[in-house]
C-alpha cells in the first residue's frame, strides 16, 4: 500500500489510473480476441460447409 502511495505521489493520480485500468482490462480485451477469433473461424468454417453444399446439389 505504501508503494502505492508513493507512485501516486510520484506521478499523479490520474497516471497512476490509468495504468491500472490498463493492466486489468489486458486480460479482459484478450479473451474478447479470442472469442472474436473463434467466431471469425467458425463464420468462415459454415461458408465453407455451405458452399460445399450447395456445389454438390448442383452436381447431383
């Protein structure tokens, strides 16, 4: 707590927020990439599947 006290004291109040909101919400902001990425894949896993699909209908 004291060293707390003393970046507050060193850099400001403000500086020393903002620091620790970015270092909370790093965590947050990866998981959001993550689960963007994974819908992105499976976005472009069922175009696949349905574009496969409908190729094979018109071939039959």
């Amino acid at each position: 707590m004291e060293e707390l006290f003393s970046l507050i004291s060193t850099y400001g109040f403000p500086m020393v927020l903002c620091i620790y909101l970015l270092m909370r919400f790093e965590t947050l902001i990866r998981e959001l990439k993550k689960s963007i990425d994974t819908l992105i894949f499976i976005n472009n896993s069922d175009r696949y599947n349905k574009t496969s699909l409908q190729k094979q209908k018109h071939l039959h």
